[in-house]
C-alpha cells in the first residue's frame, strides 16, 4: 500500500483542488485545460484514494456529485427570503411605464439597468454553508419550495465548495439546453413514452425523479443571476453578477448594463431577432434596477418588487382548441391529417390550421376531436401541435377514427406493413388528379404559368380536364367561359401551355411526380437512359447500379411504368408532342447566381432591409420577387405583423424565411 493517511490527506486535497479547477474550465469557462482522458485520471485517482481512506470523503468532493441512492421524496423547506415573480409586460409602452413609475418615486436620481435574459427554466435557491453546498429548494410558491439538493449537486458546473466561508445563498435559473432536450426526447420516443413539450416541462420532470444518477444523465444546467451573504446583496446587481463569477458560478454571459432606456430597447429588439441563436431558450429579457440602494428604496408591491420587470417575447406557444381533423389527399395519395384549430394568435398571425403529420402520430399523442392543445412555432414558423392538454378534457373528446376509405374517391386506403402513411391507391382519384397536375404544372417541373389551384380546380369541376394529358387539348372558347378568364389570359395560358412541350425530358420526368424521383434522379435518369422508351424498359438491376439510386426507388420506377394508366398517360403525352428524348436544352436563359430560378414573396415590416433592397439583392442572384403567394413561389420573406401572405405559404408548405436568414442564404453574412 505504500501511502500514509497523512500523505494521502495532502493528495486527495490537491486532486480535489485539480479537478475543480478543471471542471470550471470545462462546464462554466467552455475552455478545457486537459483532455477528457486525463480529467478522468484524476478523477479514478482520488475515487481510488477516498475507497482506501473512506473516512476523508466529504460532501463536497467531486467524487460525490452523483448520489448512488434514490431519494424517498423531497422535503419542503422555507425560504428565508421569499422567491418573488416578476411582473411581466408585452410593449415598449408598457416598459416605458414601468420607468416612468420608477422615476416618480425617485425623482431626479439617474437610473441605470442591468438587462438580462430571462431564461425559460425553474428558479432555484442554491445555499452554501463554511465554503460548502448546503440545500437546493426550488421556488415553490415563492415561500417555501422542495429540497432538490442531491439532484442539484450533479449539476457539473455548480461548484460544491467555494472560497467564501460566510452563509451564501445564491439563485438562478436551472434549465436544459435544446441539445440534452432533444436527446431526451429522442430516448423516450424510443421507448414509446410520452414526450415534452419544450425544454422547460423537461427541467421540470427531471428536477423531480428520484434518483439522482437519472438526473446527472439529463445534463441539467444553471445560470446564476443572484446573492446573498449573511442575507446582504453587493451594491448593485452587476456587483453580484461579478462576485458570483469571480467566485466561479455560471452567469450568463450576454447580460448588460444599461445606461438608459433605449440601450435597453435595442437589447430586446436584438435578443427577440436572435433568441434561435441560443443553444437554451429564452421567453424574453428580465430588466432590473442596477443599484442595491435603488431597489431597497422601492420595495415591492403585494405581489412583485417595484424594481425588476420582464418584458416578455412574443409567444411561440399557444393553447387551443382543436375543432376538426380533415384528412388532405396528396399526390402520392398520402392521406395527411389536418388539424382544424379554433383561431389563436401566435407571435403575431392568426393560426388556424396546423398539420398532424399521420395517423401514428395522432395515436401516439393521443390527440381527440375537442381536446385543447398546445401549439408552437418554432425557428421554422410552421405551427405545429407539441401535445394534448389532457388536463383539460372533459370526458366529451372522441377519439378521431382515421378514414378506411379516401374520403374523396372513397376507394378503401391501402398502409403497407412498417409504414405509418395511409395512401389512397386510386390513380384516377379526383384529390391525386388535382395534386398531380398541379406539379405537373410547377414552377421547377413545367412552369406552366397561371395554372394555379383556382383555375385546376375550374378545370376538373367543368370536366375540361380530367388529367394531365387534358391539358393539351384545352380550347380557347372553354377557357373563356371559365371565370376571371377574357380572350387574352386564355390565350395566355394557351401559349403557356403550348410553351411546355418544349421543355426538356429530365422536366417531363420530374413532372410525372414518380414517387422518389425528385429533380436530381429525374436528371440522372435522363442523362443515362436518353428517353423515355428506354427508361420504360429499364431493369431493377440497371437502375440501381446509377448513382443515387436505391432499392427503394428502383422499384418504384419499374411499378410507375408498369401501370397501365401510367402507360396510356405517357402515350397521350408524347402524342401531343411533349419531348420524351433528352437533348440539349434551348430556349431558356442560362441559371446564374444563387437564386436563380427562385420566385420570393415579402410580407411583414422589414427591419434589416427595404422592399427596394431586397429586391435589388434577389434580382442580383438571378431571382425575382412577385407580389402574391402562388405554389410558383420558392420562398416567403417574412418581416414582423406579417398578413394573410404568410398563412398562404404556410398551407401550401412553402419555405419561410426570416431576414436573417435571407441574408445569410444570400451570402450577406456570415
Ligand atoms: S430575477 C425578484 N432574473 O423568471 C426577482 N428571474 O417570472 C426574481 N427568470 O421566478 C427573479 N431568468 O425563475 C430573474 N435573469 C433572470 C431570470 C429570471 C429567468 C425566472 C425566475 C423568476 C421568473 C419570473
């Protein structure tokens, strides 16, 4: 053995005092010294020396952060100074009045703010005794809270010992970045177990499980923001802010002071454009009174202190209730369930629709006609359903009974075992017809200009067209009588119409809209097979031998064109004299730039650019901007208070872009 107990006391000492350096470094500075392999040394050397010497393990030791047993419950415990909210409000205007208030009450005194960002998390109260971890209490009430000591201490880039010997309380805001949450939520959905809805309920669920080696597995994490010694704040907040760092807790490294109102107003305008920058989330910024004195002087009202006030984000979540499920009919066939949502602002429009993906998804979250649910637009602004409210039902929900048969042709639908889409398998059904032509008439298949789905849905409702192939054979006094139609628009589309048997045949083939042939494959299988004749006839051993080109999509192409109604589709098409051979392609402008090719559409008050500019800039990448949402357009631009224009392009499943994202797809920044 070797080692005295006195030896080992100075090396357990000095490897406590070498990882807790080292763990700082990593979990608070984000600049690790040493590599995990050598962090894992020390750490196995002192686990070594406490098993020798057992009776030298402290509370506070490294070794001691994950507990080996569960708790039985968590006990409640009084703050000794309570945990108060905060008053929350939504404009400048109301943060204005917020100041304005404050200057009553000390009239004349210069202001200054500490702004801070409010982090959507659990407030804790962490409290250190002789330089140790002590207690966790959650805030509870405000009053009294829960002790959640052991599941606090796994939180590695809490300290466990610190340098100040006095009684210390310190508070923050425990929380899980979206990575841990994402990894927790792809575990349970593994295991079939119900998911959270955001980061927050996670925090929540995790501050509570009972064993503390499941907690140390979430990755929790906690910005402190507040402290107390012997119940004393320092001066000012930046002052505590400072000696919680210096004394080695994690503060949020984006808070500010503030030397007048406006430096606070461009904090929150820059935070509200960047809150998806951040690797946790944030429901807005916290502003408090920089000066200790100050905040004495005001005191609190019966529920808030009269000093500190949040001034929140617009939403991104949103509770409502979900009215029908509507099945839509794709081109494919897939059979997409539709949710049908009692109207609901959510940062800004008017959320009425939102869709439920399929019908495994509607099962696994037990989603009923009735039920309220919470919706959410995250960074990709398409609402969608996070989970049901099942705290709010009623008893009068009724499950949704997903159709047996397509509810616009009424042939019964077809789910292949494994997969967890229903299709409607009718190849003439009128809701496939109307989708396939509508790509067929696309902007990147054979942009044919001014068929959008108001004129297709004329179309087939006057039985002009019943397909694809159809359209060759619109006249010009059918089109006429259509509605909104005069001579020179139906000659228009005539010519447009005209204009697409031109188009090359890798077009044609994207057209067809073959299930898994997107534009890249359709290209590929051009360019090796030459034409149509020969693709027909291709094997299942010569397509997937192509690059790009799996099992999967071989099988499709051979089941495409063994159908008889794809057969006689592809016979009346070449009758009226589409191209079905490659060659090179004439008559269109060559693509140039990043855009080129793109249609956008801006909608909402733009911060970052003019409509001017913008236009300026797409026109220079080889894009154009149109006025309206139609399926022809690639992208929406979208600024604050967007309109109808943004609901558009969220039925029609068209990509949304934010300023920042414009700019950054437009190579004009980084
Ligand atoms: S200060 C009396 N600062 O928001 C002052 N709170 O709605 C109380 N929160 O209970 C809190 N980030 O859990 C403060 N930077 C921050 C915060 C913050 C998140 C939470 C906290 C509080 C709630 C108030």
């Amino acid at each position: 053995m070797g080692i005295t107990k006195h030896e080992a006391t100075k090396r357990i000492d000095k490897l406590r005092q070498q990882i807790r350096y080292h763990e700082k470094k990593y979990y608070v500075d984000n600049d690790p010294q040493i590599s995990d392999y050598e962090f894992d040394n020390l750490v196995k050397e002192l686990e070594k020396l406490e098993s020798q010497f057992p009776e030298l393990i402290t509370p506070d030791s490294p070794t001691q952060r994950v507990g080996e047993q569960p708790v039985e419950s968590f006990p409640s415990v009084e703050h000794s100074i309570p945990m108060l909210s905060l008053d929350n409000c939504y404009s400048q205007e109301e943060f204005i009045e917020f100041v304005q208030r404050i200057d009553k009450l000390l009239p004349g005194e210069k202001l200054e703010f500490v702004a801070e960002l409010k982090i959507d998390g659990l407030g804790i109260a962490i409290i250190y005794r002789n330089g140790h971890f002590n207690q966790a209490i959650t805030r509870g009430d405000g009053f009294r809270g829960d002790d959640v000591s052991a599941n606090v201490k796994t939180i590695r880039s809490l300290p466990l010992a610190i340098s100040l010997k006095e009684e210390v309380e310190v508070r923050g805001e425990i929380y899980l970045p979206f990575a841990s949450f994402e990894k927790i939520n792809q575990e349970r959905e593994k295991k079939g177990e119900s998911l959270f809805a955001n980061p927050r309920n996670a925090a929540a669920g995790t501050i509570r499980l009972l064993d503390p080696r499941e907690v140390a597995q979430r990755q929790l994490d906690v910005y402190l923001y507040y402290i107390f010694v012997n119940g004393q704040q320092q001066p000012s907040q930046w002052e505590n802010l400072q000696l919680l760092k210096k004394l080695g807790f994690k503060i949020n490294p984006h808070v500010r002071l503030c030397r007048s109102v406006e430096e606070v107003l461009t904090y929150y305008d820059y935070w509200k454009q960047h809150r998806d920058d951040l690797d946790f989330d944030v429901d807005g910024i916290v502003i408090k009174i920089n000066s200790t004195d100050q905040q004495q002087r005001l005191g609190f009202t019966a529920k808030f202190p009269r000093w500190a006030i949040a001034y929140k984000f617009p939403a991104r979540q949103a509770t409502t209730r979900l009215i029908d499920i509507k099945i839509q009919v794709g081109r494919t066939g897939a059979l997409t369930p539709v949710a049908i949502l009692q109207p609901v602002q959510l940062s800004g429009i008017t959320i009425t629709r939102s869709t439920l993906h399929n019908e495994e998804e509607l099962r696994r979250k037990d989603i009923r006609l009735g039920d309220y649910v919470l919706i959410e637009r995250s960074g990709d602004v398409i609402p969608k359903v996070v989970a049901v409210m099942k705290e709010r039902r009623t008893g009068q929900e009724k499950p949704f009974v997903f159709p047996p048969r397509c509810p616009i042709c009424q042939t019964p639908v077809f789910k292949p075992k494994g997969e967890v889409i229903s299709r409607c398998i009718n190849p003439s059904c009128p809701a496939r017809l109307r989708e396939a032509i509508l790509h067929f008439a696309s902007r990147r298949a054979m942009n044919i200009e001014g068929l959008g789905e108001a004129l297709v849905d004329q179309l087939m409702a006057k039985k002009l067209i019943k397909g694809i192939p159809d359209l060759f054979h619109l006249q010009q006094e059918q089109l006429e009588k259509l509605e909104r139609m005069g001579p020179k628009s139906a000659q228009n589309l005539l010519n447009q119409i005209d204009a697409a048997k031109k188009r090359n045949f890798h077009r044609l083939l994207y057209a067809l809209g073959i299930r898994y042939v997107g534009e890249k494959t359709a290209q590929i299988l051009a360019t090796h097979f030459r034409s149509l004749d020969k693709l027909a006839q291709a094997s299942y051993k010569e397509l997937v031998e192509l690059p790009d080109i799996g099992p999967k999509v071989a099988e499709s192409i051979i089941f495409f064109f063994r159908q008889k109604q794809n057969q006689e589709l592809l016979q009346r098409l070449k009758e009226a004299g589409l191209k079905t051979e490659e060659e090179k392609e004439t008559g269109e402008a060559p693509s140039q730039g990043r855009f080129a090719g793109m249609t956008f559409v801006l909608t909402g008050e733009l911060n970052r650019f003019t409509r001017d500019e913008a236009r300026k800039i797409i026109e220079n990448l080889g894009g154009k901007v149109t006025s309206s949402v139609s399926r022809k357009t690639t992208v929406v631009i979208v600024g604050q208070n967007p309109g109808s224009k943004l609901q558009r392009a969220q039925e029609l499943n068209i990509p949304i872009w934010t300023e920042e994202k414009f700019l950054h797809q437009a190579g004009l920044t980084a």
